[in-house]
C-alpha cells in the first residue's frame, strides 16, 4: 500500500500481485495539520508551516515527546491527524472486504505501508500510524540518504525525495497506469485495461 501525503489531498494505492487493486483520493493533507497548530497555537499560517516543519511530531508508545516545541506540537497533531487515519482505514477495509470468500481462501491484509509526500516527513509520523493500523509503516525511500533534522542540508535531500517518490513508486510497479484510468483526461489510446465494474487495473504496456 503505498500513501502519498501531500499538502492538500492524500492519494492511496494498493496493488496486490501486480496489479493495482485500489485507487483513492481523499482532500485531507498535511497543510490541514498546519491549520490546527495556527489555531491552537495562536499562530499566523506561515509561521505554523514553519513550526510544523522545523517541531512538526506525533507520539508513540515508544516516542514521546521531549522538547517543550515538540509537546506542544504532539498536542496538537495527534488529535489532528484522527480524521486522516480514519481515511487510511477506511481504504483498507474497503480492499480487505473484496477478497474471495470460501473454505480455501485466507482473509486479505496489508502486509506493509509505504509513505511519501511532503506530510510524510512529520516527525515519528511512521511509528505512530504503524500502532494506529496495526501494520507495518514506512517511508518510501528510492535514494539511500541518511539524514538527521538538525542538518538542514541532508534533510533538504530528504525531503525533495519524499516529494518526488510517490512519482518514483508509481512508475515503478506500473502504479501510473492507476492514476492515467481514474483520471477524466485520460487518453482513449492510453495502454490500460480496466474493468468496468471494479478499479482494478492491468497494465498491457
């Protein structure tokens, strides 16, 4: 499953023996967790942004906060982030619920889920929706950075790669076929087969 976070909307996609089985956009973003620090925290939108990016974190039970900044970010993001991961669930029961049913068939799972966008940078942001979904949480990584906050360079680096990597993965599984068949422009030469009364999608290019 793989979730791109971006600023204004989340886009989900789950693909099950190569093919994408599921495609879902849903207008809740990172920038709505802007919004709520702006208003619990007194502070102008701009100011916010920078706050959420430079204090920006969720708690875990193994991750606390520790800093006064980050508390008060905790605070504030983890009630914030509630209807957002309501979403998230909701996308997986809706792809759990179309599994084969019968005495041979085992109950459909997500086996792992990967996170990319700029809302995926938030701190301790995969712990957090690992205990909240009870399946394992990670970002999406197609470069081999390592990075730590404090350094703004490598963090730079870090984050051009969770923007650029929803691109990244959906190229690489064929996942754009998805996005080209859920789209109302999308070509009539455009190489997918779709079915008509499911969004599974094949790839024949």
């Amino acid at each position: 499953m793989l979730v791109d976070y971006g600023h204004r909307k989340t886009t989900v996609l789950i693909a099950s023996d190569g093919e994408v089985e599921f495609v879902r956009s849903f207008p809740i973003g990172a920038g709505d967790l802007t919004l709520a620090l702006a208003d619990k925290l007194g502070l102008p939108f701009q100011e916010a942004e920078d706050f959420k990016h430079l204090y920006g974190f969720v708690s875990s039970l193994d991750n606390r906060a520790i800093t006064e900044e980050r508390k008060n970010s905790a605070a504030v993001l983890d009630k914030a982030l509630i209807p957002w991961r309501r979403e998230l669930l909701l996308c997986i029961k809706a792809w759990t619920s179309r599994g084969k049913t019968g005495p041979d068939q085992k109950a459909r799972r997500i086996d792992a889920i990967r996170l990319c966008g700029g809302g995926a940078l938030l701190g301790n942001l995969c712990p957090h929706l690992s205990e909240s979904l009870e399946t394992p949480v990670e970002l999406f990584r197609f470069l081999n950075v390592c990075f730590d906050r404090t350094q703004g360079e490598e963090y730079e680096k870090l984050r051009n790669e969770a923007l650029c990597a929803g691109a990244m993965g959906i190229a690489a599984y064929g996942w754009a076929a998805a996005s080209s068949a859920c789209s109302t422009s999308a070509a009539a030469s455009s190489p997918i087969r779709a079915t008509s009364n499911s969004s599974k999608v094949t790839c024949s290019g």
